[in-house]
C-alpha cells in the first residue's frame, strides 16, 4: 500500500513538474506495461517524472476497470490492486503480439478472463 501511495503522490508531482508537451504518450500495451512492473516491483529508486506519469496511468487504469466493469468480480474482498496488476502483465506477456494494441482494452480482457462474475 505504501508503493501505491508514493506512486500516486508521484504521479501527482510529475503532473505538475511536466509540461503536458514533453512527454509523448501513448495508451499501447507496449508503452504502458513498464509503469506497470514498476508498481509491483518493490524499488526505494523514485521514478522519474515519466516513469511515475506510466506507473500513476496503469495503476489509474486497472483501478478503474475494476470498480467500473460490473462483469469482474474479484476473488475475495482481500484482493489487492497489485494482485489486479499482476493479472493484466501475466496477461500481456503471454499475448506479445498484441503490445501494440490498446492497453485499456488488453487490461480489461485480462480481469475479465481471470475474476469473471459467476451471476
């Protein structure tokens, strides 16, 4: 919980620190999966501005599919959002042909796939 919080206070610093110009950005797989690995992987390094920016929009992203798809049921309330994370880079890693296509779309399949709803 405390590599979430300083992710996102981060992420915040890096907005701010950023011109919204400099950083070329993109929602790829490719682009976002590093952010990714950087949320789960335990590091006393701080991130740079880019790195936090690609943690923070991950992060944001799996969060949100899962309060938001109703068709994702997580396995117990203890269920984490690193677990969450874990889900979408075991995910992507097994699909390399699909790094290019839209991370969104590859994270939502991957919970979709690995915590449906038995309803």
């Amino acid at each position: 919980m405390v590599r979430f919080l300083r992710v996102a206070a981060a992420t915040s610093l890096a907005l701010l620190a950023v011109d919204s110009e400099a950083v070329a950005f993109n929602d790829r797989a490719t682009d976002l999966l590093p952010g990714c690995r950087g949320v789960v992987v335990a590091s006393t390094k701080v991130p740079s501005a880019t790195e936090a920016l690609t943690e923070g929009t991950c992060f944001g992203i799996v969060v949100g599919i899962t309060f938001a798809d109703n068709r994702i049921c997580t396995p117990s309330p203890s269920s984490t959002y690193e677990q969450a994370i874990r889900v979408v880079i075991d995910y992507v890693d097994k699909r390399p042909a699909r790094l290019n296509e839209d991370f969104t779309v590859l994270a939502q399949e991957a919970l979709r796939a690995a915590w449906p709803c038995k309803r």
